[in-house]
C-alpha cells in the first residue's frame, strides 16, 4: 500500500518536474540569449546601458516609433556617421534603441545596424532592404534589429516588438 502511494507521489512530482522543465524551456526560447549574434551584440555594446554613453558617443535621439499592428521599436539614439559605413561593425550600430519609462528614463533593449550597400550581412544574418522613399528620408538601406536586451515574442531581429511601449515617451528625448 505504502509503495502504491510512493508510486503515484512520485508520478506525479515527475509530471510536476518535467512540465516545469518544459515551461523554463519555452521560456529560454524566448528570452533574446540563445542567438550567438544576440550574445556577441549585447556584450560588443553594454557600455549603451545608460543612454548617456550613447550621447556622449554622438548619438541624438528621434522620436519614439510605434508599429501600426502594436508594438514599438523605441526611442532611437542614431549616429548618422554609422549609417554611411558599408560595413556594419558590431560594436557601432547606426541605432540603439531605448524604451522610454516613467519619469524619462531610458531602458536599453537593442540596436539597429544600417548599410547603404548590399546585400549586407552580419554575423551570417542578412539584413531586411529599405526602398526608397522610405519613411525615414533616406536613400534605399539595409538594415538589421537585434533585440538584445529585450525579448521579442515575434524573433530577434524582427522591426517591432510588441513587448515594447512608446507610452511613457515625454518631450525632449
């Protein structure tokens, strides 16, 4: 009787520990650490963690832009010097992108890496091509998002991202 009752505890602790097992392992999926280009972006770029290095770097903000299907990209913090570069260089992306909180400040969750010539490419992943016009004003483009500090339920270098709000967004940044 005793070893009946061990048996289904221990069922079912296993059915707890394998449905646990499996929720952190669609959670991870998620999360932006399991790309090799997400890690190397984050680690070429944690000095952007306060939007400070970013000014202090020659990066000026725009203002905070919204997807018409929900979602945002943030605040981006440019640097038009890196946009005439050919070839993307991981550690000065065109772009860090912020998500602008209460009281002003600024949450770094990716950046964004332009190239005026292509197909342009890094870390063996292409960027998406910008015709021209385009709503930013400049010459056809490519470009590529990485969401590296923030997840992004629709892939980590994807445009928009509905984990992420322009809704705190106040004047001047």
């Amino acid at each position: 009787m005793h070893a009946v009752r061990w048996a289904k505890g221990l069922t079912f602790r296993g059915l707890a520990i394998l449905s646990l097992a499996a929720a952190a392992s669609a959670g991870a999926a998620e999360m932006p650490d399991n790309n090799p280009l997400v890690r190397d972006v984050r680690a070429a770029n944690a000095r952007f963690m306060d939007v400070k290095a970013a000014v202090a770097e020659g990066y000026a903000p725009i203002p905070c832009t919204s997807g018409a299907d929900g979602g945002a990209m943030g605040v981006h913090y440019v640097n038009p010097q890196y946009i005439k570069d050919d070839a993307p260089d991981i550690r000065h992306p065109a772009a860090v992108m912020y998500e602008p909180g209460p009281g002003g400040k600024m949450e770094l969750i990716g950046v964004e890496y332009i190239a005026t010539k292509g197909p342009a490419q890094l870390g063996g992943h292409l960027f998406s091509f910008q015709g021209a016009p385009n709503r930013y004003g400049l010459p056809a483009f490519y470009e590529l998002h990485v969401w590296a500090w923030r997840a992004n339920p629709k892939g980590a270098f994807t445009d928009m991202n509905p984990a992420v709000s322009c809704d705190h967004m106040m004047m001047g940044h």
